[in-house]
C-alpha cells in the first residue's frame, strides 16, 4: 500500500486528455442515433482477439473472451461502439434503412477525427470494448473506405489505442485498401447477407455476389497470410428475407469455414423496418437465429461430422424450434452410453454435455468410477437432458420409446 | 479448465470465506477443484466462479469519469472483496492514470507505472477524492501558469463529460430492439445487483426501471 498522494503526483506527470468532442462543437444527436441504428441489426463481439504482448502496457488493451459494457432492453450485448460512417447509399438493397428507394430524407457523415476522439472518450469511460465501424458507400467505396481507414489510423497513431477495432470491408474496396484495413484491425468482415447468388439478387439487386463480395473474402484469406489479423475474418446473413432454408445457410457457412477460413458466420434474423421494400414482408422468428447458432456452435466448437449434422434438418432443409444435438443424438445413439467407457467423442454428442463436462468425466473416470446421477450434476451436466442418453450405475432412465418398445 | 492457478486467493475474496474453508483449498488442485463431486468442494467451486463472476462483471459495467489531470474514478460497491483486481484491471488499461474505485464506506486506488502497481486502500469514494482535490488545488497554489492552463482544460473536459453522457444515452437507445411480448429475445440482461454495485444509470432501461425512478 501507498499513499494516495504520491499516486497523485506520479499521475500527473502523464499527460491526460479524455477527449471526446471537440469543446464548443457538439455532436448532432440526430446523427449519432440515425448512425447507431444503422448498425442495430449487424452482429459482432469483441472476442477472440489475442495480441497482447505480455509486459508491455499502452492505452486501452483487448480481453480475449470479450467483455459486455451492458445489454439493451432485448438481451443483446453491447460491447463496442456500432456506427455507420455514413448512412448515404446507392446501393437498393430491399430490406436496408439506407436503401436509396427507402425515402430516408437525411444523410449523415461522421469526419475521422470525430468519430475517433468519440471512440476515445467512450472508452475511457469504460462504456464500450472498442469500435465497430461500417457504412453506406457514400461518395464511393474508395473514398469511403479510405475516410473509415484513416479513423482507425488516428485512433491507433494519434491516440495509441490499444483497443478492439472491427472494421467492415466496402463491396467493392481495392486490395490495397483492404490490406490497410486488416493492418489496422482486429477483425475485419464482409457481409454475405444471403447464402447464395440467386437469394442475393432478390435482397440486393445491385451488388455482385462474386466480385462484391466473395473476392474481397478471398483478398482478407491470401492477405491474412502475409498480415497479422488478431480476431480474424467474419461474416453475416440476413435470416429469412429472402426464402432460404436453413440448409441453404449451413452449406454456405461450410464454404465459408474450410474454404475462405472464417473465423465466425453471424445470424440476423430478418426484421421489416418501416420505408423499404420489404416492409410488408413477416419478420423472420428469433428462434431460427439461435437454431443457427446452435448448429454453427455444434460444428466449430463441438467439431461434428458434416454428415451427422445433416440429422437435424428436416426434409425441407429447415431447423425445428428445438435442440438441434438432441435431434443429432436421437439419430447416433441406438442405446445409453456409459459415461465410464465412452469415448470423448461420444460424450461431447450426448445433449446436455459440453466440452468442459465432457473433459470433467474423463478426469474423473481415470480416479474411480462414476455411479450416480448426482456426480455427473457435480461435474456441470445438464442432467435432465441427459439421462436418456446415458447409463449410469447401470440404470438408463425411462423414456417414453422404451416404455412402449 | 476455468479454475485458475490462483484459486485460493479469490476464495479468500468471496464474502462467505473463512479460515477453514481456505485450509481446506490449500490442500486441493485446480484439477481437483474441477473434477471433484463431493459436494464440500463443489461449493468451494461454485464461490470462486462467484469472484469470477463479478470480477468480469465489473470489469464490463463500472462506469469511469476523470477527475482533473491524471485520475479516473468510478462508483463500485462489489458483493465480494475484489475491488484491486477491477481497479488493477483499469490500471493496466491506462498506464499512467489513477483509478480510484469504491463506494461510501470502502475505495481503491491503483496506478501502473513503470515499475508496477501503486495501490492505496481508503475508507469511500468521496473522501478518496476530496483528498485528490485538495491535493490537486495545492499543486495549483505552488504551480505557475501550467496549473491555470489545466484548471481550463479541466472545465472544458466536464463540458465534454455532459455532452459524452448524452451521446452515449442517444447511442444506447439507438442499439435497442424493444423486448417482445415483455421477453428478452437474446437472454443477455444486467441483474439488478450489478446495476447498483456499478451504479449504472443510462442502462436501467424500461425493463429494469422501478416505480420509484418516476417518483
């Protein structure tokens, strides 16, 4: 312990500044929220990120599992500042605010130097993890590209930030310029929007799905090899608006994950806003969008087969409103499992086990034997879903089917 | 494995731990602690995620104002007695600043320089900062026209401060997607002890507000 007053006079000595906006010049709210609410529907987070030099501290710094600032009314996250560049578009794509056809009357630009001194104070107190930065094309993609790449060059030059930075890459954007972003970034991403050319045409009929789109993930996957890219590349689909079947979202997230090496695919389910075309249109349920991330969870984190994932679609390739491994399990299981003798592998496909517990039982097997229900509760398994996948103590719990079977 | 190397230490942290309970740990692995069913050592588990918890809790809601040059604070009244590991956190996020962090009856003051961690336990917030301020006016007295430059500065930075409140209350408001049907789509929620313990204000959104905010 010391005293406060030596802390004080060593505090001094470094040069503070919070920033924010420029004194005198305030931020136009209407701005500030016509550019958030451009970004309510894109999905990011601040994990992943891992370039902390050990020993070394600057100005603002990454966790790698990410960090929650608050959660809005609906349960979202809110960890980085979202924001549009600009909100002024050519592009029609049908189910966008921004859309040229959609009649918003006001375009609104952010300067470099604003957004970042923003970006600066928001994180000095502690409200947001780093930025999240996208935008309409503007002028152009080059142009606009290069005005959201030279704020992120002031918030790592001028103001030493240290912290997260998500960068959207403009369809469109030249090489080079996506190499600056990635240089610059954590995680840079290009939004897919629909699984495919044809279901793209019907959302966004002025964008290329290859040359817009799918070349510019292939410019951040070759680039990524020569340029280091702390959370990697992502990706989001728009869920729903365009008639696609979940099976449609999971082949295109394959081709994302093992040939254009993503690091994450984002879901968002579709929500008709008010002045597009698709107004009329039924907002798609949340349900589908956390059905998606479950099957993506099952096969990047869980690592199944291909195949078996295959189990939980129906006949016409959608997901049901239920546990998509429950589905896979009912498939792959013929009889319970002994949680003493199965494998790894097994376990992590029973529902109700996780990677953690599945790793606590094989631990735990290799000292003595596990016997009862309750010692697989201790080890964190959702024993309820479990039970009528396993056979502990040599009891299997009733089910329905081997009631009547 | 989530039990970390230093187990022991936030045990000693959490608000229901005891010498006994402590001795006990000591002679325990991580692994044990993980892999262990007997229920003993299942509820030592279960409290050092509870520190866990909440360190990375506050980590995310406490909210931090500056106060003049060089010193950032921020309302923090934690269940369990973490509040170096949050203030050593903002510590090493600004190298060179003060964090000052705590409630009415408890605070903590670090500060990273070059050569570690500086850190000062007082009895409140308040009176952590009143000394900070009569410190501060004093180096003024002495101080020539350097110190007159900073107590400017020092009022256009509570001019932005306002205005960064505002911003920061339109920019929230502007990421919401109302709940349906008086349900959170995304599970995602800041329980009401946190709202307190950080002192959040902008965030208690329409579904953590109470009757009594509109009295």
């Amino acid at each position: 312990m010391t005293t406060l007053e030596k802390m004080a006079r060593l505090a001094a000595l470094s040069r503070f500044d919070s920033l924010g906006p420029f004194p005198g010049r305030k931020i136009d709210p209407a701005k500030v929220e016509v550019l958030g609410r451009g970004t309510k529907h894109d999905i990011c987070s601040s994990t992943s990120a891992k370039r902390r030099e050990e020993g070394i501290y600057r100005f603002g710094d990454v966790l790698r599992g990410g960090l929650c600032h608050s959660f809005t009314g609906s349960g979202r996250c809110v960890s980085l500042f979202k924001t549009l560049y600009t909100n002024a578009c050519p592009h029609d794509c049908r189910y966008c605010v921004n859309a040229k056809s959609s009649g918003s009357s006001r375009t609104f630009s952010y300067s470099p130097e604003e957004l970042a001194r923003t970006t600066v104070a928001l994180y000095r107190t502690n409200r947001i993890e780093g930025l999240f930065l996208s935008s309409g094309i503007g002028e152009g993609e080059e142009e606009t590209m290069e005005e959201m790449i030279e704020t992120v060059r002031l918030l790592r030059g001028s103001y030493g930030f240290g912290g997260y930075v998500h960068l959207k890459i403009l369809p469109g954007s030249s090489r080079e310029l996506v190499r600056e972003a990635m240089e610059l970034s954590d995680r840079v991403s290009v939004n897919l929007e629909a699984p495919s050319e044809s279901r793209l045409s019907e959302l966004c009929p002025s964008k290329d799905y290859q040359r817009d789109i799918l070349a510019r993930q292939r410019y951040v996957r070759d680039l990524s090899r020569e340029v280091d890219l702390p959370a990697g590349q992502t990706t989001q689909m728009v869920v729903g608006a365009a008639g696609e079947t979940d099976r449609e979202i999971f082949d295109r997230l394959l081709f994302e994950y093992d040939v254009l090496e993503l690091k994450r695919v984002y879901f968002s389910a579709f929500r008709p806003v008010a002045g597009t075309a698709f107004e009329g249109r039924d907002k798609e349920q949340s349900w589908r969008e956390h059905r998606l991330y479950q099957v993506d969870w099952l096969r990047r984190v869980y690592r199944l087969e291909d195949e078996e994932i295959t189990a939980a679609f129906d006949e016409d390739g959608f997901l049901q409103n239920g546990d998509p491994k429950v589905a896979i399990a009912r498939e792959l299981f013929d009889s319970p499992i002994d949680p003493n003798s199965a494998s790894f592998g097994e376990l992590i496909r029973v529902p109700g086990i996780g990677p953690r517990s599945a790793r606590r039982i094989a631990l735990l097997r290799k000292k003595r034997r596990i016997e009862r229900m309750r010692d697989l509760a201790a080890l964190g398994v959702a024993t309820r879903r479990a039970g009528p996948f396993l056979k502990v103590g040599g009891k299997c719990a009733t089910t329905l089917d081997r009631w009547m079977g | 494995m989530r039990t970390p190397e230093n187990f022991v230490e936030l045990l000693a942290r959490h608000k229901n731990s005891d010498r006994r309970l402590i001795e006990h740990a000591k002679r325990l692995t991580p692994l044990d602690i993980e892999t262990s069913t007997d229920p003993k050592v299942v509820r030592l588990r279960r409290m050092i995620y509870a520190v866990q918890g909440e360190i990375q809790r506050m980590r995310g809601f406490v909210r931090l104002s500056p106060l003049g040059r060089g010193v950032l604070w921020g309302p923090m009244s934690p269940e369990h007695e973490i509040g170096f590991y949050v203030a050593d956190f903002f510590a090493r996020r600004f190298p060179g600043t003060m964090i000052v962090l705590g409630d009415e009856r408890r605070s903590w003051a670090s500060l990273l320089t070059g050569s570690g961690y500086l850190r000062s336990r007082g009895v409140g917030v308040s009176t952590a900062l009143e000394e900070l301020g009569r410190l501060t006016d004093a180096e003024a007295k002495e101080g020539g026209e350097e110190e007159e430059e900073d107590r400017a500065e020092a009022g256009a930075e509570s001019e932005v401060e306002a205005g960064l409140a505002q911003l920061w209350e339109v920019y929230y408001q502007s990421q919401d997607q109302p709940p349906r049907d008086g349900r959170r789509t995304f599970g995602g929620r800041i329980s009401r002890r946190s709202l307190k313990s950080a002192g959040m204000e902008t965030e208690r959104g329409r579904a953590n507000r109470r009757l009594g905010d509109f009295i």
